[in-house]
C-alpha cells in the first residue's frame, strides 16, 4: 500500500510554499475541509473533488453534489483541444447495482494523478496526466486568522487553479466550475436519480456582474427567509474573460450531461440556454461558469474561484426533541448571518479582501509549520484544528459558542459543549480566546445554580433542562472541577480582571459544591458518586478526580491571591496542601495511583488497583496552565512512566477488546486503562480497553513535562500513523463521533514542548524548549497576540540567544524571560 509522505514543495507564487504530508489520490480517507468557525465545511478530496457537503447546518458525511466539478479544456496552437475534469481517477471499489449514475460525471475523462498536501488551513492539488501538455495545481483555503473570530468565520472557500503550459506552443486554456443549485434539499430514487418529489422547486441560477468580478448566485424562491431551508449559493470568480450556462439542458434521461459536455468541449465557450424561469417543483438546475486564458509555453496563470454559501438558519437547539418551541423561536441564526445578507455578499467580502486575508492566513500557517517541532506533533497540533470550523461546534447571531462531542455523518453527537470532554481540549484556548471565554460564561453564568451545581451539558439557552433519559443527571466532578482550571486559564490568557471577577463567585461556589457534594468524609479526597468523561460513576478515592481537585484549588488560591482575598487563597492552599498529601495517603501504589475500594466490584465500571491513563490529567492541566506539580515530583515522574510502560500497545493483533475498538491489527496506541498488578474487575469501567486519541495526547503532554520525551513523541507518532489518509483521516480524530472535542488535547503539545507559559494579567510570557533547544522556534499566541519564538546558540560565545516576533496584536511592555535572561517587548 502506498504511503503518505512528508515534504515540501515550492509553488510558483510568493507564499505558495507546500508544508505537512502529502496524499495520492488513492488516500481515499483524506478529506481536507473548507470552511470557517459556525459556518459548516466542505471537504477537499485527495482526488482534487469536492466532497462531504456540511454546508447545511448539519453534519453530511459521505455526500457528494450531482453535477458539481471543475473541468479544464485545453486547446494547443494548432492542435486538437483536449478535456478532463480536475479530479483524478475514481478509485475502486466500483460495485454499485446499477454502474455509476450521470450525476456522479464518473464517466468523464478524469487526470491521470493527484496528490493532496494539507498543512491546516491550507491545502494544495497536484493533477497531472501526461497526455495534456499542462500541470495544474490547485491552491484551497478558508480565511483563518487566530484572534480573529469574524474573519476566520466566513462561510466560503478560495479555490485557486494555477495552470502551467508545459508545451513547445502557446494555449487556450478554460478552467470551468459547475454548481448544482441544492436549495431546498436534494434526495433520490432507487435508481440514483433526482427524485420525482424531492423538496427542491423554484430555483433560479442567476449570472451575475460586480465590481470586476463575475459569478453565479443560486437561490429560490420557495422558501421564506426564516426557514430553515432558506439559503444559497455562489460561485464567483476574478477572471476577465467569462463563459457562464446558467442553467444546463432540462431534457429527458442523461441529456443535461450530454449537452454540457458537448458545449464545453466543442469549444471551451458554454452556450446560455436561456431559461428565464424557475426551475419546475421538484427540479432544479445546474450552473456552469469558466474563465478563458491563453498560456504561452512555460507560462504559469491564476484561475482564480470562490466558492461560498449561506444558509442562515439552523434549528434553535441541539436536536429536535430540545428545540425551543417558544412562537417565533423554532429556529436561530448563525453568526454569519449578522455580517453578509447572502453568499453573493460573503463571495464579494472573500473577493475584495483576498490579499490581506490570504496574507494573514498563510503567515499562520507559515508560522506554525515553520517550526522545529517534531512532524508528528505539527501534524497533531494542525489535524485536529478543523474541530472548531466543522459542524462539530457552531456560533449563534447573539455570539454564543456551542459544540458537540462529535458528529454522527448526519447529526450531531452528544450535546451540550460537554465539560468533561471540553476539559481536554486546549485549541480553542489558544487561538481564539474570546469563543473559549464565551464557554466559561455559559458554565458559570447560566449553567451553575446557587448551590454551586453545575450541569455539564449547556442547554438552558434552549429553554431547557438537562435531562439523562427520565432523571435529572448528577454533576459532572471531572468537567466541574476542570472548569474551574480553565477560568484560570482564559484569565492568564487574556488579561482580562473584569472577565475573572463577574466569574469568580460562580467558580467558588462550583468549587464549593465538590466537597459538599463528592467529600463525604471531610478529608479533603473526594470519595461520592463521583460521575465522569467515561459516561460513568468513580466510587471512592481515585487520581482522575483526585488530581482535578488539587488543581482547582491550586487555581483558586492563585485567583483569590491576585484578587487580593488572601485569607481565601491561603485557605485554598492549606486545602490543597492538606489534600495532596492524603491523596497520596490513600492511592499512591508505588509505582502509580489507584482507585481506593476494598472491593472493586462492590460498584459496576470502576478500575481499581489498574493503571489509569488518565490517573494525571488534573496534573496535566495544572502544567499547561503554569500551576507546577500538585504532589511530589518523583511520584508524578514514576506515574506517567508507568501510564507509557503499561498502556502503550506496539501491537493490537493479540490485544482482546470487547468494546469499541478505534486501533486494531498491528497498529500502535495507548489503552485507557491495564491491570499489570492483576485485580481486573469483572465488569471494568466501560471504555478501559478503548484508544482514544485526545487521551493519547494529553498523556505525551505530561510525559514531556517529566522528561519522557522519547516515550511522547512515540505515542503521538502511534496516533498519527492511524490517521494516514488511507485507513482514517489527517484531519477527522473519532471517538463518540467525528472530528471529537476531545482531540484538541493535541495543542498542549505545543505548550510542554515550547515550555511555553504566558500571564497576560501581569504581562510575563517564557519558554524554555524541551527539544531542539540550540536551534529551537514555534509558534505561541495568547489573547493579545501571537507571533513566532526562535532561540539559537552563538557558535562564537557557546551562548543562547533569543526572539520573538510578534506576527499579529500588541504586546507591548510584556517581560519575556528565557535563556537565562529577559526582554521586554
């Protein structure tokens, strides 16, 4: 089986250079997608295609548009004109019943190879066939900007064909995008056709002219504009010399493929068939648009697309049965709604603003992949940004953030921004804090009550309550507690005292709460019903929710200390103090921590005296977020050693899971949980012979943190091998869904690694690289900025020396202290 590679390549445009691996067209688990934050993806295929349309507000894997393809026609001087759609080859397996359909174009001459190379949020097409005497490449991205929300949310894509004559003769050169215009919702029968009653009607393909752009702006006039079928599409672009069909043939069987093959190949010029009316109830129409160049030999030229779409209204809720059904509330509008009135209006702003939003995305991109960290680590760290743009996460009009786990291929999984799942994730965190803070305000602000309970799935801006099946749920000791660190954490990000202070009594009641709740002996351990990440309860003392403790407290002493509380934060640390030290007490093994029961199967789902991957992760945070150790160091050092020793598998092929099984075969990864001191219960907790990938991360995250460093970059190389493009996606982690919360564990990596830590309130940043140190950079961001740090020793004086550029923001007058010394910016 082929491999997917790692290089880079060198484009014919300033900032058109290729970072991260590549994939031929036979990687058909690679799927790039296109689209920014709340707005729904597209996906880019390894064959160049467009596929997995998520445009619509819901989660679509697997569909693909009828009729919806870039074709080019190539005509040498002299020479007969030749024609492929800019797709290679369709893959096998080709078993369909009835062969493939005319909608799928399959039929059509395709390129002879395609390689995809995505370094997210940019992805780039190699198409070669070494009949035409062109190369083409195609160039895909959408806007993405870190601390810029609004400009990294725009609902569209840049698709740039650069064409290359590679003859001895000058060429006429067309590049053309067809677009079915879905309006309304596309189905079909047992035979692949549209079907006879599907909901489509009135649609309308209109070209259109603005400023010194063109396009074809597809909409309807069926639905009205509070529904939740209402919307549209655009496909514009900046070529000069334009051919459009507005519409294809409305004839019998395969006409309309036929007629527009025909038209386009004859001679690169599409004849408008003049429709002047709406599509018929239950039809629509597609619509084609190219540009026509002429290439001289050796000469390269822009053919420049975007693609852009606006579907306003999404249901106002998760799902159906929580839909606020309150007259006028049935659904709500995404953010995007608030700044373009349609995908003309979003095409224009893509358009207009090109060079400083490509400027902007590709010094991130640059930035990032520039770095001298490890390739599987920038490969993790950009593989799992696309959560955040997927339907996995959306943004409402009133600038509320949401996200499920994952998706289902056609629904959202889990709902309610889930804090136990969101406690992993750190992405968001880094590159748009303003969204995180949003989350922060939800958990405490509507979802935590007097009491200090806090529901651990948001639904109250439903109208709503949180309900498990006919009861209402316990609270969530793990996402609670968490919430609480990440409060520390947004704050030292942003800077932001008025942010902290309308949070901060929420957060100690919360706090609170835990050990009125989960400390049922008052020893400062918790030791309840202690509900979990693993959809189950912990019974007795246990290191998962153990060290969630130590760190919340450690994270409120340090808040009521810069607030000036200093009886509360010295109250805070004793508690801390005091806890550890019985923590340790009562779980510490020796070699790692266990779950305190006398009988692990006096309560179903508990681990025991096994080895818990995630026996650390309050630890884990606690690094991440400048806290230092929470218990004795030789212990922490002697545990996450033990997590790697135990739980890391080489090998699946003997390993017996009865359980979802996410690695198999002779793939490598790390178990939630073994029992290497024997003392299994017979019904362990109900994930513990699971791999997950944001578990995976977090347990390298605090592997490097002790100095582990071979055995982290093991494990993330273990994670990213399964997601090599042909057995699972670079760009799509599961667990309880695609493109899962959970995996954006992935950007501690780039904390631990960087030895990044960053206090905006009092406007100190440092590093201290755990790799590479004499020749060390990466990128960094808090929510005042973010830009690239380099160290390198000086040959002549054997000493280090550092900089850091500030790509984007201000951060004037911030101490930056590493090598032994310090700068202020």
């Amino acid at each position: 089986m082929a491999k997917a590679e790692t290089r880079g390549i060198t484009g014919n445009e300033t900032n058109s250079r290729v970072f991260g691996r590549t994939y031929p067209g036979t990687a058909a688990e690679a799927a790039f997608p296109l689209g920014g934050i709340g707005t729904g993806n597209v996906s880019l295929g390894s064959r160049g295609q467009l596929r997995d349309w998520e445009i619509f507000n819901n989660p679509a894997k697997g569909t693909a548009m009828p009729n919806t393809f870039f074709a080019i026609r190539v005509q040498p001087e002299g020479g007969e004109p030749m024609a492929r759609i800019l797709e290679s080859k369709l893959q096998p397996p080709h078993s369909l019943s009835h062969g493939y359909h005319p909608l799928s174009s399959a039929g059509l001459p395709r390129m002879a190879r395609s390689e995809l190379a995505g370094a997210y949020p940019v992805a780039h097409v190699a198409l070669e066939d070494d009949k035409l005497p062109i190369r083409a490449e195609l160039e895909a991205y959408t806007p993405m900007i870190p601390l810029n929300a609004e400009d990294s949310g725009i609902p569209g894509a840049y698709l740039t064909y650069r064409i290359t004559n590679t003859g001895n003769r000058p060429a006429e050169v067309v590049v053309a995008g067809s677009l079915i215009n879905p309006i309304g919702g596309i189905t079909y029968d047992r035979f692949s056709n549209l079907h006879w009653e599907m909901p489509c009607g009135q649609n309308v393909n209109e070209f259109r002219e603005e400023d010194s752009y063109a396009g074809l702006y597809l909409h309807s006039r069926k639905w009205e504009t509070s529904d939740v079928k209402y919307g549209n599409l655009a496909l514009m672009t900046t070529g000069k010399n334009v051919t459009y069909k507005r519409a294809w043939l409305r004839g019998a069987w395969y006409d309309f493929l036929q007629e527009f093959w025909d038209d386009f190949t004859s001679d690169g010029r599409l004849t408008d068939l003049g429709y002047e009316t709406p599509s018929d109830e239950h039809k629509t129409d597609t619509g084609s648009i190219g540009v026509i160049e002429t290439l001289a030999p050796g000469e390269t030229k822009s053919f420049e697309f975007v693609l852009s779409w606006y579907f306003p209204n999404r249901m106002n809720g998760w799902y159906e049965h929580v839909r606020d059904t309150r007259p006028g509330r049935e659904t709500a509008r995404n953010h995007y709604a608030t700044r373009f009135s349609s995908s003309w209006d979003a095409g224009l702003y893509l358009l207009r603003n090109r060079e400083r939003l490509r400027e902007e995305t590709f010094r991130f991109r640059d930035a990032l992949f520039s770095s001298t960290l490890p390739e599987p680590v920038l490969d993790a760290i950009a593989g799992n940004m696309p959560v955040l743009r997927g339907t996995t996460c959306f943004w409402l009009e009133d600038g509320a953030f949401y996200g499920f786990e994952g998706t289902f291929d056609d629904l959202g999984s889990c709902e309610g921004s889930c804090t136990h799942v969101w406690n992993y994730a750190q992405t968001l965190a880094f590159l748009y804090p303003d969204l995180e803070r949003n989350l922060r305000e939800t958990e405490f602000l509507l979802e935590t009550d007097e009491a200090g309970r806090m529901n651990f799935r948001a639904m109250k801006r439903f109208g709503v309550d949180f309900m498990w099946g006919d009861r209402v749920p316990h609270a969530a000791a793990d996402g609670q507690l968490g919430s609480v660190m990440r409060l520390y954490r947004d704050w030292k990000l942003s800077g932001d005292d008025a942010f902290l202070r309308q949070l901060w009594p929420h957060a100690q009641r919360a706090l609170a709460y835990a050990f009125k709740q989960w400390d049922t002996d008052g020893d400062l351990v918790l030791d309840g019903e202690q509900h979990n990440t693993y959809d189950i309860e912990f019974y007795g003392p246990n290191p998962l929710m153990g060290f969630m403790l130590l760190g919340a407290l450690k994270a409120a002493s340090e808040i009521a200390g810069y607030l000036g509380e200093e009886e509360a934060s010295r109250r805070y640390a004793e508690q801390a103090a005091a806890s550890a030290e019985r923590l340790s007490e009562l779980t510490w093994n020796g070699e790692y921590f266990v779950q305190r029961l006398d009988d692990p199967d006096s309560h179903k789902y508990q681990h025991g005296i096994g080895c818990l991957s995630d026996q650390l992760f309050g630890q884990q945070l606690a690094h991440l977020y400048g806290l230092g150790d929470l218990i004795d160091g030789d212990k922490l050092a002697s545990a996450i050693r033990a997590v790697y020793r135990h739980n890391f598998l080489a090998d699946f092929s003997e390993h017996a899971n009865c359980q979802r099984t996410y690695a198999l075969n002779d793939e490598q990864g790390l178990l939630l949980c073994s029992w290497p001191n024997g003392g299994r219960p017979k019904l362990p907790f109900v994930y513990s012979d699971e791999v997950w990938t944001g578990i995976e991360y977090q347990v390298a995250v605090e592997l490097i943190y002790q100095g582990a460093l071979e055995e982290a970059l093991s494990v993330v190389k273990a994670v990213r091998d399964r997601q090599d493009g042909f057995k699972r996606s670079p760009w799509n982690e599961v667990e309880c869904g695609h493109h899962y919360a959970r995996s954006m564990s992935s950007w501690g990596l780039l904390i631990a690694l960087s030895g990044f830590e960053y206090d905006m309130a009092r406007g100190r940043m440092s590093f201290s690289p755990a790799v590479n140190e004499d020749g060390f950079s990466c990128f960094w961001s808090t929510g005042k900025g973010w830009g690239v740090y380099r160290q390198r020793k000086d040959e002549a004086t054997g000493i280090l020396r550092f900089e850091v550029e500030v790509l984007h923001g201000d951060l004037s007058g911030v101490e930056v202290s590493a090598c032994g010394y310090s700068i202020t910016l």
